[in-house]
C-alpha cells in the first residue's frame, strides 16, 4: 500500500517537472515571439497556456485524491501540499509568458520592444531561461544549494528590470507613452515570473531543511 | 473528536475572514494615502503588511496540522485545501496594497496621481472597498449568488484600468513617461487584487456547488 502511495507520489512530482518544462518552453518562445515580431509564436505560446493549465488542473485533483485516500503521515502530508502550491506559481509563471505573447500578438506586424531595450528584454529572458533550468534540477534532486543560487539569480532579473525603468526614463526616450506602458508591464511580467521561480525554491528548500531559506515572497 | 475537528475548521474560517479584514482596510488606507499623499497612513500599510503575512503563516499551519492530525473525510480536506488557497490569494492582496502604499510614500510630498485620474483611482478604490466587503460576505455565509455577482463587479474594475490606460494615451498627457509608469503599475495592483477576490469567490462557489462558475484565474 506504501509502496503504491510513494508511486502515486513519484508521479505528481513529475508531472510537476513537466510542467516546469513546459513553463520554461512558454517563456522562451514568448520572449522569441516578442523580440522577433513573430505571431505564429507567439500564438502557440498563448494556445499553450491552456495545456498548463490542464496539467495543473489534473495534478491537483490527483494530489487531493491521493491526501483522500490515502492519509498520509505528516511528512508525506506537507509534500502535497507542497505540491499544490508548486502546481499554482508554475501555472501562474504560465499566465505570465502568455501576458507575454499577447503583447507581442498587440503590435504585430511591429515589434514591442523598442531597439534601444532589446538588450534587456533578450537578457530577461535569458535570465528567466536558467532561472526555470535550474529551478527543475532543484525541484528534480532536491538541491538546496542551488535552491540558495536561485535567490541571486533573480537578484539578478531585479537589475535588469530596473535598468528597464532607468531606460524608460532617459531624456533619450523618444518613443513617448504607448511604449513605456508596454515596457512597463513587460519588465513587471519578467519580474514576477522569476519572483515564482524563487518562491518554489524556497518551497523545497524548506520541504528538505525543515528551515526557512528567506522570508516567502 | 468530530466536534473538536469542526471547533478547529470554525476557526480557521474565522481567521480567514480576520484576513479578509485587514486586506480591506489595507487597501483603503492604501488608496487614501494614495490620493492625499499621506506618509503615515502609507507607512501604516506598509508595516499592516506583515501582520497580515502572520496571520496567513499561523493560518497554513494550522491548517496542516489539523490535515495530519485528524486524517479529515474528503469533503473535509477540500475544505481545507480551499483554506490554504485563499489564505495565499488574501496574502497576495495584501502585497498589493502594500505595493501601492510603497508608490505613495516614494512620491512623497507629492501625490503620485495626476489630477486627471483622481477620479479612475478614487473609483478603482471604490470598487475594490465593495468587491472584498461582498467577499467577506460570501466566505462567511458560502453566498454562491453574492459570489457570482463578483464577477460582475470585476468588469467595473477592468472597464475602469482601461479608463485609466486610455488617459495615459490622450495627447492632452502632459505629465510624460515618469507618471505613466507610475499609474499603469497602480492600475496593474488593482487589477490584481480584483482578480483575487474573483478567485476566491470561485473557490467558494465551487467548494459548495462542486461546479466552477467560470475557467479558475
């Protein structure tokens, strides 16, 4: 019966890192989709959504099923829910790479991202890219000490983000409202994404130390 | 042993609607110090913020204990889920607020809000005062009927954060970049806390009907 548990267990921590696959494709063809102008991109990013959400759905109706069934200890308990609240900032971080596309979809043919901010929207995005490479090792073999790394890498999104803003107010900034508002909610987007990368950090730092890595976000 | 069980999930709903309380008035105070420029009324949302974190850390685990210790019947544990749900979604708000309390007091002495858009901010205020009252409502007496009118006052938000972007485009904008910013950051907090009372007026809805109102958020 214990055994049979720990399978059902084994197979929500996958679909946990399927997910993370998944959010981490959806963010990089966003991000793709926003720099290059590309509408058939971006229109896969925003149908994929749907898909996440799907998984979460299913893996969150198995996570309670199995807590129904099979009342498990403490320890076993707090995986779970653990696993809820990983299920909900992954499929969030997908809400956020399809804001993404959507913006990119807004002004096509043109491209959202004025030239002089290309830069730091193709560096979010690749800060971003390892954030979520390195958040599904850490989620895979429960890795604290990168769980601890993924703390500065998203100390790294918040300079980019307000390097973003100290662009958006530079004297040089001649692309006036519509566009700042556009990069406004990009760079927040960018942000919030890696703010859920390290929330499920923290999460299994926790599950594994028992302690507080940080104050959650 | 029933009875003790139900005396401790009684108490759990009643911290939730504490929660409920305290988001409301922070995002009053928070719209108040917003619109008079009022440091300490800023200051003193600022600080609420991490009462209400607190109370949603004592509340979770509470709630996880009661979970391991009385291996609740599945109807139960749903209700119990739920909690941890919309303890997150409430703490989420109250980061908003405080978000916005943070956008008073770095405006300080000045008033972050343009003249123009008084009227959006003070509506969006508004709104949000009566969107959480009727939510408390719903989570205290699972009102499925009070819970589907949410979603009906959450157009009024998004019709007025179109109001407030579609200001930012007049040609008469004469505040440029800077205050821009500013506001679409606000309109975007607002935004969100709205879509967090839908969401818990879905799960509540959903927690006594077992059906969804509309897709989750």
């Amino acid at each position: 019966m214990r055994s049979a548990f720990h399978d059902e267990l084994d197979s929500i921590s996958a679909s946990l890192l399927t997910m993370a696959g998944l959010v981490r494709e959806a963010m990089n063809d966003a991000t793709k989709a926003l720099l290059e102008a590309d509408l058939t991109l971006a229109e896969k990013v925003i149908a994929a959504d749907e898909a996440i959400d799907q998984i979460q759905h299913d893996l969150d109706a198995r996570t309670i099923n199995l807590m129904a069934r099979q009342q498990p200890v403490a320890s076993d308990l707090r995986t779970l829910v653990t696993s809820l609240r990983m299920s909900a900032d992954l499929e969030r971080m997908g809400d956020l790479a399809h804001h993404i596309a959507k913006q990119a979809r807004m002004r096509f043919p043109n491209c959202a991202v004025p030239s002089e901010l290309t830069t730091t929207i193709t560096s979010m995005g690749s800060v971003s890219n390892a954030l979520i490479s390195k958040l599904t090792a850490v989620m895979e073999h429960k890795d604290t000490v990168r769980a601890l790394e993924i703390e500065t890498d998203d100390d790294e999104m918040d300079t980019l983000h307000r390097q973003l803003i100290a662009t958006l107010l530079e004297d040089s900034w001649a692309h006036g409202v519509e566009p700042a508002i556009d990069m406004t909610l990009l760079g927040r987007y960018y942000e919030r994404c890696a703010d859920h990368a390290v929330s499920i950090a923290r999460r299994v730092y926790f599950l594994v130390t028992g302690e507080y890595a940080a104050p959650a976000l």
